[in-house]
C-alpha cells in the first residue's frame, strides 16, 4: 500500500471518541493522532511502507500484547525495543522486510504499520501552519530581520558515523531547495540542532518531516530565570524557630550543583580570602566554593556574538545566581545560623556553581540543549560529586528570544520536550542524584503553566507561597501537565525571600549584602537547602532515632528516597491565590496548585510525636523494587492512637522519548497503585475513587487515623519499559506507631477460640475480626448474646438458662465452636436443624460442599451454571446433588429424551431396557 494511501486508512482506524479509548490497550496515541487497531482486526497485520524499497530503512510502529516478554522479544529480534508510545506500542527504526519476518515469527504482535508524517511534528508546534509555505519556500507571515529560530530532530542511527553522513547530504540538499543558510549540527548520535532563518522555517520542516530516518521534530524554546526568611517556615512553621538548626542540622558534607547567571563569590555569604578562586578547578578548601565552571557558549546556539564572553566567571550587579545560591547554601563565616535570618536552607553545604549567562545579558541565561550530558553530569562529575541539582530556570513558550514569551494556557501549554526527556532519563539512569526545577512564574495567565524541564516526571518541581501566610504567591506556575499531571511536585516560600545580593563580583566588598527577590526562582533552591538537611540525616543514621548511629547511615541515598520524603514532609494546606483570591479546588492532597503541599521538615527530621518508616535498604541495600507483575505488602503496622497517618509511594519513571505531546493520555510508563487497608476499611493512593494513572507519586494522607492495624500493598499495574528488567520504588510512612512496621509480611493473625480464627463468627481483616454473625461481639468475635445477657462460647462457666446445644431462648448459634444452625433453637432443639450449608454428621460445624457442583452464598448453594455448552445439563437441589430435569447420569451429562422412555441413561449414553 503506497504512504498516501496508508494515511487514507488511517481515517477509519482513529478513535472517534478519544475519551473513550484513552485507557484501551488496542489504541495508539500518536502526535495529533489516535488510531485505534481493533478496526484493524480484520485485515492485515502489517500496512507496508513500501512495495519497491522493502531493505530501506524507515521508522515503524509495532504494536504489542501486553505480556511482560515483549520487551526481551524484541530486542532479541532487532537489538533494541525502541521507543515507547502509549498504548503498548514501539517505534523501531528498522526495514519493512523486518518487519514482515517478525509478522511471520511473532505472535505478539498485533498490528505494524510506518509512522505516519504527520505525527513527527507535536500539535503545539501548528503542524498545520508548517506545511503552508510559499512555492519560493519562504514564509509570507515572516518579517525581515526576524531571529533564527532552532529545531531539535531525532533521527535513527545504523551505527557510527551514520548521522554525520546523513547530515552532509542534507546540506547538500538544503540549500538546493530552499535558497536559504541552514545549520546542522548533531548533538549525538541521534539528535541533530537545525538553526534556520525563520522566512524557512516551514520548508524545513516540511523536507524534514520526509525524511524517513527522522522520527520527531521540536522547536527548542527560549530559556529564562524565573525570579522572606524562609528557613522558620521550612523547619516547622512557627515565626523564628529554626528546631533542625538546633539539633546541629546544617548540611555539612552535602554539595549541591546550581547553574545559573554567575556568582558573586566576594559576597560574605560565600567570601573566603583564604583561598583564590580559580575558573574549572575544584577547590576542597574553600568553605563555600567547590567549584566554578565557567561560562561556554553551548553547542546548538549562535555563539558569534558570545564567545568573547567563554571563560566567564562573573554575575551581574543584582544576579539572579548570586541571589538563588544564597537561598540555598549562603552563610555569613562565624555566625550561629539560628541568629542569621538571611542564610540559606542548608549553611553549611557547598556549591558547584555552572556559570549558564554571558556578561550584559540579564534576560537570557543558555543552558545546553542536552541537559543530561552538558550539566547534570558536569555537576555530578568524579570530581565535585554533586548529588543535589537546583535550577530556577525553564523554558519560555517562545522559539525567539525577542518574541513574546507568554504561553496561550490552555491553548498552547508548555511541552514535554527534548530537555524533559533527558532528564527523566538521566535521572533514572544516576540514581543517587535529584534534580529540583521552578515551576515557573506564569501562574496568573493559567493552567498548564508549568515549564521544561519542571514538568518532567522524575523532577522535583518547586511551586511559591508567601511567606509566613497558607497563600500560594500570585506568579506560582500550576499544572496539570498537558497529559494529566500533578505539577509543580511541593512548594515553599518563594515572596520577598532575603538572601545574598549581587555586586558584580566586587573584591573591595565587606558589608554583608542582602535583598529580597520574589519568584519560584528562590522556592527552589530553598528546596534544594531542605534536600541537604534530609540527605546529612540519613547519612548520620539519624532517621533511627534521632542521634547519629555511624552503623546505621546510608551512605549514598538515592534521589527517589529523598523525593519521597520531602513528599512525605508536606503539609496540605488550605492555600488560596491572592489574584484572583480564591482556594485550592482540592480538599487534599494533591491540589492543582501546591501539588502534595508545603514542606515541613519537622514532619521527618526528629519528629516529636509520630515515627517515620521508609522501604529503602530493602532487597540488597537498594530501593524496594519489582522484577515481575505482582502485588506486593509492602509494610504492616499498628497505631497507638489517633494521630495523622500519611503513606507516600514513588518511582522513577522512564522518559517519553517519542510522541510525548497527547492531551489527557498519561505519559507514566510504568503504573503502580498503592492500597491502605485496616479492618475493611481501604484507602487508594492520591485518595481517588479508581487507581491513579496519571502520576508517579501516590500519596495517602489520613488526618485523624484511629488506633489500628494497618497493612500497606502495591501493585504493579503495567510494566512497560525499564532498563534492566527491575523497577525500584520508596514507600515511605509517617505515623503513630510504637513498633516499626514489618517489612513484607504481615503477622497480623486474629484472634481465635479454641484454634478458630474469629470463633468461625466473623471474618479476618488485616489482623481485626470484623463479626458478621448475628449476636456476636468481642475482638474474637466470641462474645454472645442471648438476648437478655451475654457469655463468652469459650467459658466453662454453666450457660445462661434457656440455652441448649443450638442456641438460647431461640437465638441461634452461628460459629465453629457451637455449630450453626436455624429455626427456633430452644433449649431442647437438637443438632438436626443445621443452616442449609453445613452437615447434621459434624454437629452442623461442618460446612457443606454443595456436592462439588455449586457454591455456597446467603446460605444456600448456588449451582454452576453450564449453559448446555459441553452438552451437559445443569446440577439442582438443595446441596447441588441432583440433575435438573429431563436430564441425568453421574455428570448429568445424558438427555432423558434421548432415550426415548426406553432405555436408562448413563455416562456412555443411552442403554436400552
């Protein structure tokens, strides 16, 4: 079938209601595309891309059953499993003769079919608008003089060199077409930067999105920063109480990675006369300073007019880096951070500061477009080691730095893109590390107002409250995400935040200089601060009991722990938006604008009157995990009084790395579900009425829980993707409990009389009898009444008068010890007048089979039902022991018609009198 015609098909194989199929494993959801493959179950498997280049390569979808083998199936057949698209389907970068032979060998496979053009470029991008162009390739809504504007394409690779190659013969062919300059510069293997004059734009992506080895194309969007005494606020709350300072909790030892405009570093806050800085050198003595990496023009950006400025290591007067770094780590030398309103969250870290700004350019910082490999591995590199990453930046909704940069929310949402994807990735794939991103500062123009990379799933993104008030600042970004997700993750004081000000890196400066900055810029780092105090805690073994147990301490925590745990500190809040002023549309956690709510380190760091359990160490020193779909207790527990109980439960989840942009089709790879249960009460996780499908954080949180026993169990509801066949998660529980919870097996047994669990009168639940006999009471269940007074059916003491073997003064006993039985039950009933299900042989204690041919419920057999369907009739009676009429032999399996009244049936049939 020619490309043209595949696309024809296409029409009748979308779903026309895109609700409807947003959960059924049989549809596929590409860019501005839904195809459903149930109307493709008639015909053939595999629509070929073409009929006369069957070796070319191309990009296809394949689209799978959801076993948990499709992944080693693939990658046994092609080398890799690709990439994954919701809903159980892989885009692999591979022939049309591959794919047909793997048509032939798997059953797995459902439908296949080549990517269609149409999907490669994202719906926010005006797909539409791409292809109108000019016959002369220009575009006429273009205006002279207008900046280039930059795309990012990913493309298939055959191995090394392959890209480059191809990249030459687009140069050559560019030109040709388009009459216009073109740059290409490829990142890796299978990223390429293409910076073009915006009167082209159209055209390019026009003869991009024709490429067969191209899969996606995205405009790279504009970066820019987004701009109280905190520290009261994120230590309990109450006005100049610092109680995690008290204990000595300072962040020593921790580093945290903060790239931004440049540093101040002659500010007190950071001086240290002892040591000179140096640019791109460690410097292990330098009391605040680890590392400075000096500005470079990244790679994928016009560095004429910059690289004058490569080697910067300055901020500007009133810096946006010099001010963030002061929230998280800034700390007069010789001062008590407890006097010191206007230090940062974590005093005594240190920072490596990547320098993202060149000099005059306060508007624009330049971060590199592969985030994972040009600065998060730069910070986290052998040599400074930086765990923590705290960046008060993001996208703009703008390809030009000289156009608009506010979003149509609603319309035109922020992107799950390129630097959301890496990372995501790279997160999952460096465990130890976390990154903290602003949400951004769009809040008062609406929803979807969260930026790249904060709305990345393994991110911690950080919203803005006031200071000292439950209000979310006005600016605060707020999701959901465009598929349907909680963002920003938690918020902290982000208004009027006092903290170190820039002066130009001035070196005659010796007052201490300070100001207040508003934004979501300074919520974060202040996050980054907290992250540094939890970190040093669990590194001095502390969350045992408060004192520091060498023996105890994790030496290395992953950034999943501590992202479960500053969820787990969170407070819900009854916040409002001071414009307009109006509360949170949620009445718990997670709300659209705080998320899981407001930090509260004194929640998990030393807590008072509660206890904090994680899963962490669990299964070989790591994270908790799963290898295979299953459910798993993850923890049981008892409380001893009523108290808040809050369970937290969180995983990495793989990167969307291809068609990432469906409105309300969740972009979480791998789905959990967490489950609170006592007695038989039960609680799902984010307390939705059906499992969360959405996000990868799932909160329980229980605000007067009663004295009780608990159990808490996750599921593992689709295991999609992962990277080395195993999926950690951190649950996390704060409550009060007296003994720690067992760690995946719950030795909640009930009680029993003489060996039965809740005397046979009631049932087990989570380790409390819940008595559903009539008359019976007692954590055992083995209390009963009879009506004018009750006795336990265990005492040797004489029973009440009117009692008999089957009940007393006409109430019936209904347990295992006594029996259960019916009718009137007086003193001198007998045990003959036993409740339909169980035998007058065991004194009406043992329970009936019905026969083997039914089960019991509401006290009466209920028989299986065969519909005739393997030409057998259907079991009757009381106990399931007869044939239905007309019908009979030991298995009912012979139609008395059949015999014609002149024979008896039997299991071989008819035998004739």
């Amino acid at each position: 079938m020619a490309f043209a015609a595949f696309l024809v098909a296409l029409v009748v194989m979308l779903c026309l209601v895109p609700s409807a199929c947003a959960w059924d494993h049989r549809v596929v959801h590409l860019n501005g595309m839904v195809i459903d493959t149930r109307l493709l179950a008639s015909g053939p498997k595999h629509q070929p891309q073409s009929v006369t280049h069957p070796d070319q390569k191309g990009h296809y979808l394949l689209h799978m059953d959801q076993s948990e083998e499709v992944e080693k199936e693939l990658f046994g057949f092609f080398g890799t499993h690709g990439h994954y698209i919701p809903m159980n389907t892989y885009l692999l970068y591979t022939t049309e003769a591959m794919v047909e032979r793997f048509r032939s060998l798997s059953p797995r496979l459902l439908w296949a079919g080549p990517l269609p053009e149409q999907t490669k470029f994202p719906a926010y991008a005006s797909v539409k608008e791409a292809f109108k162009f000019s016959a002369q390739g220009r575009d006429p809504t273009a205006t002279a003089g207008d900046p280039t504007h930059r795309l990012v394409v990913r493309v298939g690779t055959e191995g090394p060199g392959d890209t480059e190659q191809r990249l030459r013969r687009w140069h050559q062919s560019m030109p040709m077409v388009f009459n216009t300059t073109v740059t290409l510069q490829a990142l890796d293997a299978t990223t390429v930067m293409v910076t073009v004059d915006p009167a082209a734009y159209h055209s390019v992506v026009a003869f991009l999105v024709r490429q067969r080895a191209v899969h996606s194309i995205a405009p790279l969007f504009v970066t820019t920063a987004f701009m109280t005494t905190s520290n009261s606020v994120l230590q309990g709350n109450t006005e100049a109480q610092y109680p995690i300072f008290q204990k000595g909790q300072s962040g020593a030892g921790q580093v945290i990675c903060i790239a931004d405009s440049g540093l101040d570093y002659y500010n007190p806050f950071f001086r240290d006369d002892s040591v000179t800085v140096s640019q791109d050198k460690k410097m292990p003595s330098h009391r605040k300073l680890l590392k400075y990496i000096s500005y470079q023009c990244p790679t994928g950006y016009n560095c004429v007019s910059y690289e004058q400025y490569n080697n910067d290591i300055t901020d500007e007067v009133k810096g946006h880096g010099t001010h963030v770094t002061g929230c998280a780590v800034g700390h007069l030398q010789g001062t008590d951070p407890v006097a010191e309103p206007t230090c940062g969250a974590a005093p005594d870290a240190k920072v490596v500061f990547h320098d993202l700004q060149p000099p005059g350019d306060n508007a624009a910082m330049m971060p590199p477009v592969l985030l994972d490999t040009s600065l998060l591995a730069v910070g986290a590199a052998v040599d400074t080691q930086a765990r923590i990453h705290s960046h008060s930046w993001g996208s703009t909704c703008s390809t030009s730095s000289t156009a608009s940069s506010k979003c149509v929310f609603g319309e035109r949402p922020y992107p799950y893109d390129i630097q959301s994807e890496r990372v995501d990735d790279w997160l999952i794939r460096n465990k130890e590390n976390i990154a903290i991103f602003a949400a951004g500062n769009s809040g008062e123009y609406g929803k979807w107002s969260v930026a790249s990379p904060a709305n990345a799933k393994n991110v911690l993104a950080v919203g803005a409250t006031e200071y000292a008030q439950d209000k979310m600042a006005y600016f605060s970004s707020y999701g959901p995400t465009y598929d349907g997700r909680v963002k920003p993750d938690l918020v902290a004081p982000g208004y009027q935040v006092f903290a170190a000000h820039g002066n130009g890196n001035a070196p005659d400066k010796t007052t201490p200089l300070s100001t207040a900055k508003s934004g979501t810029s300074q919520a974060t780092p202040t996050v980054a601060g907290a992250v540094a105090l939890v970190r040093e805690y669990l590194q001095q073994g502390r969350y045992v009991d408060g004192t520091a147990q060498a023996g105890f301490g994790i030496a290395a925590p992953h950034g999943a722990l501590l992202k479960a745990l500053l969820v787990l500190s969170a407070d819900f809040l009854p916040l409002t938006k001071t414009k307009p002023e109006e509360p949170d549309v949620s009445p718990h956690a997670p709300g659209q604008w705080q998320g899981w709510g407001r930090i509260n380190l004194a929640n998990i760091l030393y807590p008072a009157d509660r206890r904090v359990w994680f899963s962490y160490g669990y299964k070989g020193g790591t994270t908790t995990e799963f290898t295979a779909g299953r459910t798993e207790i993850v923890a049981c527990f008892e409380t001893v009084k009523a108290s808040r109980l809050k369970v937290v439960l969180y995983w990495h989840d793989p990167a969307c790395t291809s068609n990432c942009d469906v409105s309300g089709v969740s972009l979480v790879v791998n789905d959990v579900d967490l489950t609170l249960t006592s007695g038989v009460q039960q609680w799902q996780g984010n307390l939705n009425p059906t499992y969360d499908k959405y996000n990868n954080i799932e909160v329980i949180d229980l605000a007067e829980a009663p004295p009780d026993s608990y159990k808490v169990t996750v599921a593992l509801a689709q295991l999609t993707n992962t990277h080395d066949g195993r999926l950690p998660y951190v649950v996390a529980i704060m409550g009060a409990f007296t003994e720690e919870p067992s760690l995946g097996i719950c030795n909640m047994q009930c009680p029993t009389v003489h060996g039965v669990p809740c005397a046979g009168a009631g049932t087990c639940a989570s380790g409390k009898c819940v008595c559903t006999a009539d008359g019976y009471s007692g954590a055992d269940c083995g209390t009963f009444n009879t009506g004018a007074e009750s006795f336990h059916i265990a005492s040797t003491a004489p029973r009440p008068s009117g009692c008999g073997v089957a009940g007393c003064n006409g109430r019936c006993y209904n347990d295992d010890v006594n029996g259960h039985f019916q009718g009137t039950c007086t003193a001198d009933a007998t045990t003959t007048n036993c409740k339909s299900s169980y035998a007058p042989t065991g004194k009406c204690t043992v329970a009936q089979t019905c026969s083997g041919h039914g089960t019991f419920a509401d006290d009466k057999c209920v028989c299986h039902d065969y519909s005739h369907s393997d030409g057998r009739g259907e079991w009757a009676g009381d106990s399931c022991s007869k044939c239905e009429a007309g019908w009979a032999g030991s298995n009912c399996d012979c139609r008395v018609s059949a015999c014609a009244g002149h024979g008896i049936c039997s299991q071989s049939g008819c035998t004739c009198l």
